[in-house]
C-alpha cells in the first residue's frame, strides 16, 4: 500500500504535469493527466476543466476504479455549473478513458488523454503513427486507433478503449484525441510530448516520400526501445525544467 507521502508526491507530479503539457501546447481546458496509487484500485487524477496552468497539488482528486465503473454515471455534469467559471473539483467526465486503459493493463501506472493538433488530425485521417525517429520508438510498430469519436465515458466505452489499445504505448482516438500510457508518469508524459513531434516528423515526411513513408525498421525500433525507456525520466525532468511557474516553486 502507498503511504500518504507516497500518494502526494504522485497528486504533485499529476499537477506538474499538467503545467509541462500546457507549455508544450498540447492540452487546452481539456486533456488530463492521471497515476496509479501503488497497490490500490486509486488514481488520482486532474478535475474537470480545471485550467493546466493553473492546476496545483491540492486540485488533484482521488477515484477509486472500481465504485466508478459501478456508479458508470457518466462523471461530471456539465449543465450543472454554467458561467465562465468552473470551479468543481471533480473527475473528468472521460475518467472511463483511463479506467479501461489501467484494468487492461496491469503494467500502465500512468495515462494522459489530450486533443494534441497534429496527433489528432493524423488519426482523423484514420493513419496510424509508426516510428519516424528514434523518440518515436515507443509507438511502434504502430498506433491502433479507437474509431469512436464518442465521449468516454461510461464503461462500455471504457473497457472497448482499453481492448483496442491492447499493449500499445499510444492510441489515436479517431476525431477526437490521443491516449499515451506508460509504467510511470515520467513515461506516460514525456511520450505524450513525442508522440506530437513523430505526429509531424510523419506528415511532412509522407508529403517528401509523396505518400507512404516507411518509419524506423522493426529490428532497430526492438533493439532501441529499452534504451529509451530507461531516459524517459531525463526527458521528462527536461521538460518540466522549461516551465517557468514549476521553476518557481
């Protein structure tokens, strides 16, 4: 079981998070960062609409899985709190996006939904991402793509996302977004973050191929992709070192 210690200092990574994906561009008011409490059925997640800039250890909120998918209400109801401002701390109505993806697989302890740009106009298209360079290793030999543009948020929809990521490290949620996962939030974050840059390497490269670029060989993206792994924690304390509101604290 985590120790209270233990579950701050992952509430305090969640809201780091969510200030490194905003000062990369790629969340607006909506998107989310979540973490598996260690031993539970917990995570702990960002709340509805709370802005990313502004988001703070105290804002990140706690669910536990199982009485969500028995509650299976949907989550937060936008037409309770009308106005500008919103200012209620509670899940995400998508917190079924990650549900599906943590009781899939027991490896994930870390997920992040966005709409990135260019990730989500490639998957509107209904093209996989394969790995163009050598950041894009993780999302090889190619990203499934989840073809409902629908809302996650009941736990049909849940449990059908987490079997069609199956034991990818991204998926690519057609006319909607993106689902990035990874054993920690250093992965899950920092892979997000590439996730976008293989998303663009990939469409200037198919318009310079004139059509079907062939992405990294498969022996070579096995062969690097532990290496990888093992700097995802330089890439994301990188990251986090360019925000300038986490510098100051």
């Amino acid at each position: 079981m985590a120790t209270e210690s233990e579950i701050n200092t992952l509430k305090q990574q969640v809201a780091d998070s969510s200030h490194i994906l905003d000062h990369q561009g790629l969340v607006d008011f909506h998107g989310h960062v979540s973490a598996r409490i260690p031993g539970t059925q917990q995570i702990v997640i960002k709340p509805v609409l709370k802005a990313h800039n502004k988001v703070a250890f105290g804002d990140i909120v706690i669910v536990d899985m199982d009485e969500y998918i028995a509650a299976d209400s949907g989550g937060w109801d936008p037409g309770a709190q009308q106005g500008r401002v919103i200012n209620v701390a509670v899940p995400p109505r998508e917190t079924m996006l990650h549900i599906g993806a943590y009781k899939k697989r027991p490896d994930v302890n870390s997920v992040v939904h966005t709409h990135q740009l260019v990730s989500t106009a490639v998957g509107a298209a209904n093209v996989a991402l394969k790995p163009m360079y050598n950041q894009g290793v993780p999302f090889g030999p190619e990203t499934p793509i989840f073809q409902k543009p629908d809302l996650i948020n009941t736990w049909e929809l849940g449990e059908a996302a987490g079997e069609c990521l199956g034991q990818a490290n991204a998926m690519l949620l057609r006319g909607h977004g993106v689902l990035v996962v990874g054993p920690t939030v250093d992965h899950a974050v920092s892979n997000t973050v590439y996730l976008e840059r293989n998303a663009i390497i990939q469409v200037i490269a198919t318009i310079m191929s004139g059509g079907n670029p062939e992405g990294l060989d498969p022996e070579y993206v096995e062969r690097f992709a532990a290496d990888w792994t093992k700097r995802a924690s330089h890439a994301y304390e990188y990251f986090r070192s360019l925000v300038p509101t986490l510098n100051d604290i």
